[in-house]
C-alpha cells in the first residue's frame, strides 16, 4: 500500500480498502467489488447493500467497536476499523 492509498484506505476485517474522499462505507464495498458483507442468523443469507439511503437494515457493519452501523450511512474516513459478517437481524 502506498502512502497515498493509506491516506483515503479503512480496514475492514483487518485488510485495508481504499475508498474515493466522500464515498460511503457501501459504496467503498460495491467499488470492491463485494455485494456481500455479512449473513442472516437464521438461514446464512448473505447481506450487503439493498435500499442504499438507510431505510433496511442490510448493510449493517461495525465501526470503530460500534456494532450497527449501516454502512450506506456511514462516510468512508481515513484510518476508521470496519468489521463485518455480523447477524444483528434476520
């Protein structure tokens, strides 16, 4: 990872992900590549972004230890720690 990538990069699970200066949590994800961030507790169902303006529950990603965060809310911050594959909801 080069400077300027550490500079616009979080962590998520521990790896960094690099993210354009205004983009959300969601979005950094979606530009990844990845759909899918976490699953149901009942059934294993795979969960990532589906309203995208906060009304569902779906993207639900813990930030900087606090568990519920919907990550099509939450600004992409340089340096923040982002955990995933939480089951707070069905």
């Amino acid at each position: 990872m080069t400077a300027e990538t550490a500079e616009t990069a979080f962590t998520v699970d521990g790896e960094p992900l690099p993210f354009v200066p205004g983009q959300t949590l969601a979005a950094a994800f979606v530009a990844s590549g990845r759909v899918a961030w976490r699953t149901t507790r009942g059934g294993q169902r795979p969960r990532g972004i589906f309203c995208g303006i906060g009304v569902c529950y779906d993207c639900l990603v813990t930030v900087d230890g606090t568990g519920g965060q919907r990550a099509c809310l939450v600004q992409a911050r340089a340096g923040m720690a982002v955990t995933t594959g939480e089951a707070d909801d069905e």
